[in-house]
C-alpha cells in the first residue's frame, strides 16, 4: 500500500493558524504548534516579516533513502517518542515503563506578542509539561523553561530534562565554549562545528570554574562587532549540561538543562519538576550585540534594584592583605589607608570568626573570636563607617570544618553518599541545607551579626566541589541549590538594603541564577593584572561590568608570582566594579598616589563604565581591547592594553566601534597621565592627546582607527571620547 501524501511533515496540511509567533527587541520565534500535534518550533533568531505558513512550506521535506516513510522532524522536548536520532531532550520513566514518551499539545495560551505557553501531555505514559516561551521586548532574550508533571499514580524517575530543544542556524559553523580552572575563569575555546555532539557537562555542585553554562554560535566571518551569531545560557547554579548536536542530516541542536544524580528526580502522582530557565538571543551584529543583549536584561529583568539607587561602591577587601593574621591595630590602619585612596566599602575577609585562625578549623562556628576581638568588630566598624566607608563581612555558609563546634554538635548535618568515603577539600565539608535546622541556624548566626553590626554587605563563599550531594541517601544537588536560593532571599527579606556577593574560590559562582539573589560576582581569586585581562574580557560575554568584582592586587602577585606597576594594576581593575585586594601598608607612598587617581579616574566615569554599552574589539592576539558607549553616543571610554611583544615593527591602528559616525570627538589619553611611549614624538605629542587632545570625526576613529604610540608589554592605555558640536 502505498504511503499517504506527506506535506509538511505531517499526513495533512497544517491548518492556517496552527502556528504561534512571539516577538521582542529584534527577536522572534516561530512554533508550529497544532492541538494534537508536536510542538515544532520552524524557527527562533533576528526578526523578520514572515507567516508560520510559509516557513512550513518553504522546510518542506521529503522521504530520504534509508530513512523513516515520512521525514522526522524535531519538537520542542524531541522525547524518544517522537523517533527522533538525536539525543531526547526528557528521559523520564515509570520504573522502566512508559519511556518512549511523545507530547502532543493540548492547550496554547498566548499571553500577549512576547509570551505564550504551550501545554502538552503524553496520556499513555500520564506525564503532562507546561513550556514557557517568553522574549524580553527590550533585551530581545528569550527566555525557555519546562514544567514535567506526573499524573500517574506510580513514581515518575526524571532523569534528563532539557528546558527546550533548540534548533541551530545551519548557517553557524563555529562555537564558543567557556572553560578555564581556579584562578583562570572564563577562558574562551573557538571550536568547528561538525557532525556529531559537543558536550560539557558540569557536577562540582556550583556553576564551576571550567564548565561554564554558556556557548556562543557564529559563522566562519562572525566578529565582535558583525555577523550572524547566538548566545546561550543556563540560569543555574548547580549542576549542568550543555550539549549541541549536528546529524547526518545537517541539523543542529542546542539543550542546556540540570544534570541529574542517579534517581534524584522522583515525582509522586501529581508532583512536578521545574528545569532551570535557559536564556538566548541572536543577533546580526556579531558578539558584542549578544553581550549588551543579555547585560540589558540581566540589568532590567534578574537583578535586585538595590544596587542602581547609587553608584557601586569602590571595594577594599582584606584578604591578600592579613589572610588570617588578623590584629585589631593593623585592621585599622589599613582602614584609614582605605579611605586615602578613596575605597568607600571595607570588607574584612575570612578568619574573623570562632577558632578560624588558618583554614583547618571553625568554619561553620559563626560569632566574633574573642581571643582575637575582645570587643568584637565595633572597634573596626566603627573606625570605618567615621571614615565614610561602608562595612561588609566574609561568610561562607554552606561549609564546615570537622575541627569546629558545628561539626562535633551536628556530624549529621553534611552532604554525604552512604558507603562512599568524603573526598577532602580545603579541610571542609558541604552542609546540607536541605535539612531545615541546618538554614535555621545559619540564618540565625548571619542574621544576629548583620544586625549588631549593621552590616551593609556580604561576600558569600563557597570554596569547594560538593562530590557526594546526598542527603538520606538520594542524591540531593538540585534541593541543595534551591536551598542556597532560598536561604540568600530569607536574608534579603530580613535585610532589603544588604548587598550580596557571589564568590565560589573566585569565579565558580557566576550565573544568572545566583544573580537573581546576588548583587555581584567575583571573578576570579587571580589578581595577577595580565590574567585579569584575559578573564575580565572571557566574563563579559555574559556578565556586565557593573556586577564583575575587579580589584587591584599586590605588586607580586601570589598566585602567578609576576610583578606589574602599579599603573597596570589599576588600569586593569577600573573595568568593572572596582576595588582593592592589597596590603597599603607595603605599597610605596608614591604607588598609593597613582592608585589614588585611578580611583578617582574611575569614579568620575563609572557612570559610564556601568551604564554604557560594552564593546569588545577584535585586535592583534598580544592586546585585548574593550570600551564602553554612552546610550545616546555622546562620550566613550576605550581600553587596550598590550600584553606581549608586537610581531610587527608598528604598533596597529586601533579601530573604535559603538560611536556615531556621524559625530566628532574630542579624543585624549586619560592613563596613565604620563607619557609611557618608548620614543618621541609619536602621536601622543602630535595630537596632544595627554593635553586637550584632538578632534577626529566618528567615521575616522572607526574606519581608520588611531596610530597606538610604541609601547612596553604589561601596559594599558585608556582614551576617552567626548563629541563636540
């Protein structure tokens, strides 16, 4: 008998209507989605004037030889149900049964031209899903997520949930993955797309520091500022999967979602499980569009409005300074130094509190030591707020040292497998904070000393992998991680105006999950300035300068042992949200005095660097180059800094990007405010450029670009423009 016409990938036409489409900022996605049909979705990227009905006929496929009777076609989930090759984006089973899952649409709620939901259910295997599809009109960020329901009376083992499947332009041929290790977050891999699977997948128990939940797509001629290209993310702290896979075929597919312990998922009869929410967006402007796509909506639709009432404050942090040799005299010394260089927020970091004298013992013993604080920290908060600082404190609650009273009242209150021996990290072991009593008492201690101490700021730490998440015996990662949410938004609703920082050994913490709790992240313990660049320039691809904790670190720095000047280090650091991680006391009189004016460099354009748009430039593989762009055009700030020898005799043109053509700028050199070119003259003298600087037109600046002056490696150069009539 022969097979029945096949049109569109279904046995009959699809009705008109049958189809939704969302749009905002730029971005639309188009779903065929008919009731009692799969929910396909045709297309997702920049908008175009276009009907469901035509991007249908004109995917129109046709029997291959070897292949199915009638071409498979991906759904929003692609369950092993529907046939499809590739991997299922749900695998989800009632004691073995009911695997082979097939969603087919029920209901369509179409809540206005940004956000529908689509409501499926497979009634053989009694699983029921809500996907919602919302796009930000002002970021153009679409936002996915999936709701798996169980409707059986027998339990339901999830133990794959993608939050959608999305389909890849076949135009996109390379991948921007995002990798590195403590002390070198944010490392960007380029690799060639090709057939079969790219996969990271992530279970240290936090976003980690080498399996970051992002990718970017682009095409072979894809640049920082042209080109077709995507972005995607993960808004998730704990454990993760990201994979793309290219068929045979040629098509290509995205999925991030939660990666699961063995049997952690279980749901009762009408119990439910939420993925995390999976963000991405398009673009036709290259790189640097996606990323000022996804810091507006970061800025306008996750994080907490606390932190834009008033400039971010410039940070002194403690660390790198004492570690744990604290003294009462020395701290206050180091906070009227603060103060002289201009710090407005003092952070005294770990070894404060309980028997914390090294890192082996009283972590999770959380009051003021005695032996070291005979009158507690008023002494020192006091000192700092008389100076005109803001006070914050170093905790890392979800860790406990087995040398502490914690541990020896409570051994039963950490992460652990039965029969499976702890693995040791940094003397510590992960609290389980799905055990109510274990988020009561921390929430008790913080709440106690936030409110004695009045104190203005948290950095929240979490220095280690959490190998064994099991809590009586299951697997407990995804509870964990809500937990840690739940407990931060507790503290919020009992202090609104404390700001949080997110800090994981550095930069292993840094997501828009934590973000939609936290104020700020830190980067990386790595203050080595020529590693800051790298770093600084990897976390912007998703993170805005406004919440990236950049800091000026020793002249030698501890990790990587390397020597820079005082004006690199802080050249380095006034990216982002500033501060310092030194001991002033060994600074030289005369390198606190060019730390002074960086400072105050940063805090007369910081209103800038966090609210303009940020702009990565594609240059010579010895610079790194980035600015910010006022909304309107009307002022910039651009830096590059030089990190190795140049292979070629001449310094390059340095080409801006982001200003408007159209206008003239005032272009001068802001740092360092000294001549550092090798020779003279060179274009420092001739257009004056440490003085009152040169008018250029737009167009020159970007077409043409300015003539870098000869400089040394380990040196960073910062111009501002300014338009004139």
């Amino acid at each position: 008998m022969a097979d029945e016409p096949f049109i569109n990938g279904n046995v009959a036409p699809v009705a008109a209507g049958d189809f939704v489409i969302i749009r905002g900022g730029g971005i639309m996605l188009v779903c065929e989605a008919a009731i009692g049909q799969r929910p396909v979705i045709l297309f997702c990227g920049p908008d175009m004037a276009v009907s469901g009905e035509e991007l249908a006929l004109l995917t129109t496929g046709q029997h291959a030889q070897g292949g199915p009777a009638k071409p498979l076609r991906a759904s929003l989930l692609s369950e092993w149900g529907t046939g499809i090759s590739g991997p299922s984006g749900l695998i989800a089973h009632h004691s073995g049964e009911d695997w082979a899952t097939d969603l087919r649409i029920e209901k369509i709620t179409q809540h206005s031209s940004n956000h529908v939901d689509i409501e499926c259910a497979d009634k053989a295997a009694n699983i029921r899903t809500l996907h919602v599809l919302t796009i930000d009109s002002g970021s153009g960020v679409l936002s996915l997520s999936s709701r798996i329901t169980n409707i059986s009376p027998k339990p339901l083992s999830v133990e794959w949930c993608s939050a959608a499947v999305l389909p890849l332009d076949p135009r996109f041929t390379r991948l921007l993955g995002f990798s590195g290790k403590w002390a070198s977050e944010f490392q960007v891999e380029e690799i060639a797309l090709f057939r079969g699977g790219y996969i990271r997948e992530n279970k240290s128990g936090r976003t980690s520091h080498d399996n970051f939940p992002g990718l970017y797509a682009g095409t072979d001629t894809t640049c920082e500022d042209s080109g077709l290209a995507a972005a995607f993310h993960l808004a998730w702290s704990g454990n993760s999967r990201v994979r793309v896979d290219c068929s045979q075929g040629g098509a290509a597919s995205v999925q991030m979602g939660e990666l699961l312990l063995p049997g952690e998922i279980q749901l009762g009869p009408d119990e439910s499980y939420h993925t995390p929410v999976l963000k991405a967006c398009w673009s036709k402007l290259g790189y640097s569009d996606l990323s000022q796509r996804l810091h507006r909506h970061l800025e306008s639709s996750i994080l907490g409005k606390r932190i834009f009432d008033r400039p971010r404050p410039v940070h002194y942090n403690t660390w790198e300074a004492v570690y744990f040799d604290h003294s009462e005299s020395r701290l206050l010394d180091l906070a009227d130094k603060a103060a002289e260089v201009g710090a407005e927020r003092f952070v005294l970091d770990d070894g404060w509190f309980g028997g914390r004298r090294n890192d082996s013992a009283g972590l999770g013993d959380w009051w003021v030591s005695p032996e070291v604080y005979p009158g507690g920290l008023h002494p020192i908060v006091n000192r700092v707020r008389a100076l005109g600082m803001q006070f914050g404190l170093w905790f890392e609650p979800e860790m406990v040292n087995p040398d502490s009273d914690l541990y020896r009242n409570h051994p039963s209150w950490i992460l652990a497998a039965p029969g499976v021996d702890i693995i040791s990290s940094r003397n510590q072991y992960t609290l389980d904070l799905t055990q109510q009593a274990v988020t009561d008492y921390l929430f008790e201690k913080m709440a106690l000393l936030v409110a004695e101490y009045s104190i203005d700021y948290i950095k929240w730490d979490m220095n280690r992998d959490t190998h064994f998440p099991g809590s009586k015996g299951r697997g407990a990662m995804h509870r964990q991680t809500n937990a840690v949410y739940h407990l931060i938004a507790k503290l919020r609703a009992a202090f609104p105006t404390l700001e949080i920082e997110s800090c994981s050994s550095g930069g292993a913490r840094a997501d828009y999950g934590i973000l939609r709790h936290t104020d700020r992240v830190w980067t990386s313990d790595n203050n080595d300035a020529r590693h800051r660049q790298h770093i600084q320039r990897g976390a912007s691809y998703f993170l805005p300068l406004r919440v990236t904790g950049s800091h000026v670190g020793p002249q030698k720095c501890h990790i990587t042992g390397r020597i820079f000047s005082m004006e690199f280090r802080a050249a380095s650091a006034i990216f982002g949200h500033m501060g310092m991680e030194l001991d002033l006391a060994k600074e030289s009189p005369e390198d606190r005095a060019i730390l002074a004016r960086a400072i105050a460099l940063h805090k007369r354009h910081r209103d800038l660097i966090h609210g303009g748009r940020l702009h990565r430039l594609d240059t010579a593989p010895s610079m790194l180059a980035m600015g910010v762009v006022a909304q309107d055009r009307a002022e910039a700030l651009f830096s590059c800094a030089l990190l190795d020898m140049l292979v070629e005799t001449r310094p390059p043109q340095l080409r801006f990007t982001g200003i408007d053509p159209v206008k003239s700028y005032r272009i001068k050199l802001i740092w360092p405010d000294r001549n550092i070119s090798v020779s003279s003259p060179s274009i420092l003298e001739a257009a004056n450029l440490l003085g009152t600087g040169t008018i250029f037109s737009g167009a020159a600046l970007m077409e043409y670009g300015i003539q870098m002056p000869l400089i040394m490696p380990d040196n960073c150069l910062i111009y501002h423009l300014k338009a004139e009539n």
